[in-house]
C-alpha cells in the first residue's frame, strides 16, 4: 500500500528523483538514526552507549529486510508480530555485545557529523540555497 515510501527510506528511489528530494532523503534517514541511537539509549541505558551505533544499524538493516520481505515476498505477513520479535532479537544482541569491542565509535557519529556540515558549507558555496535548508 504505501510501497514507494517503504522503498525512498531503503534508498531505492533516491538516485531517480531530484538532488533537493535526494537531500531531503538522506536528511530524513539521518535523523531516523539519531532516533534510532537516542531510543536505545533511553531504552538500555548506559551499557549500551559504547555499542549504540552498532545496535542502531543492525536494528535499522533488520527492520528494513523485513519490512522489504513483507512488502515484496509475501502476501500476508504477521505485522502484528514484527516489533515484539525484533525487541526480543535486540535484548539478545545487547547482552551478546556486552563481550565484545565495538566496531564503531562515536567518534564515527561525529564524523558523520562533521561531514553533513562539510556537504552543507559546499552547497552554500556554490550557491544553492535551497538545498541548504532541505538539510537543515
């Protein structure tokens, strides 16, 4: 029903459409993931701080496979089942991490960070304005 804004978030149409949507796409995903990172934060607390980014994704590239499958593969798929089983796949995957180094770093997020602005002060440079309050 609402496949073509399933497939904009997973990126699919991204490089079919205009640079001011593409922009407002990758804003959009950008801000997704510091919901993503802040809720996991606020959900486990603490322990989690050195591990959110990777949690983040793998919760992100989890949910998008699914709802990819239900949207794609399957007739009738069991919506009503999906958070519940990815929030029990999530708490296994908080308390394996507990053992392990993290492969990324916030030092990772701050250079997303960094570069979002780089993009942002390049853009202005060459003049156009709109795509600079897209991103903002």
């Amino acid at each position: 029903q609402h496949k073509e804004i399933v497939q904009m978030h997973m990126g699919d149409h991204a490089q079919k459409v205009s640079e001011d949507v593409h922009a407002l796409v990758l804003r959009i995903r950008s801000h997704l993931f510091d919901w993503y990172v802040q809720s996991l934060i606020d959900v486990y607390g603490e322990r989690i701080r050195p591990y959110v980014l990777d949690c983040a994704i793998m919760l992100n590239g989890m949910l998008k496979e699914y709802l990819f499958f239900a949207l794609f593969e399957q007739k009738s798929f069991p919506f009503q089942r999906l958070a519940p089983f990815l929030i029990e796949r999530l708490d296994a995957l908080v308390d394996s991490l507990q053992h392990d180094m993290p492969l990324l770093s916030h030092d990772a997020q701050a250079e997303k960070t960094r570069a979002l602005a780089l993009i942002e002060e390049m853009i202005e440079e060459a003049g156009d304005h709109h795509i600079v309050e897209l991103l903002k």
